[in-house]
C-alpha cells in the first residue's frame, strides 16, 4: 500500500468511528435493515440521529412511554445490568 492509500484509508476509518459515534445508544432505538434508527416506544422511523432528542420529548411518545418500558423491562436489566 502506498502512502497516498494509507492515508485515504485512514481517512476511511476515522469517518466511519465518526458515523458511529452518532448512533442513538439506547435501548429505546433499534436500527433497522437500512441503518435507520427506529423508536422502539413508537415505532417510527427516525430521518436521522438528531431527530431523537426532539423526539424523545414529544407527546406521542411521551404518552406510549410507560407501556414499552414495561415490555422492554427485561431485556433492558440484561443490557443495563
Ligand atoms: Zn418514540
């Protein structure tokens, strides 16, 4: 590999952490088959990372809340811990 390759994988690398880094780590969000984040309490599909925080308060989910937290109750002490 030559310098000029090397460094454009690097590059790469960095952007994919980078694309990493934004995934929602929640156990609320699931992503689905096309990389998509997805509320897990909604089940809508998020057009991106940062609509998560303006969707995390909104009153629909607000309202669905509480009954997914009891579905997902197990698998969130799993995760959690
Ligand atoms: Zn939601």
């Amino acid at each position: 590999m030559d310098a000029q390759a090397r460094k454009k994988a690097v590059y790469r690398a960095k952007l994919n952490a980078k694309k990493k880094d934004k995934r929602i780590d929640s156990p609320l969000v699931r992503y689905n088959e096309l990389e998509q984040p997805v509320c897990r309490v909604c089940d809508l599909v998020l057009k991106s990372e940062s609509h998560w925080d303006a969707h995390q308060v909104s009153r629909k989910h607000h309202e669905l809340e509480p009954a997914i937290y009891l579905h997902v109750k197990d698998s969130y002490m799993i995760w959690w811990g």
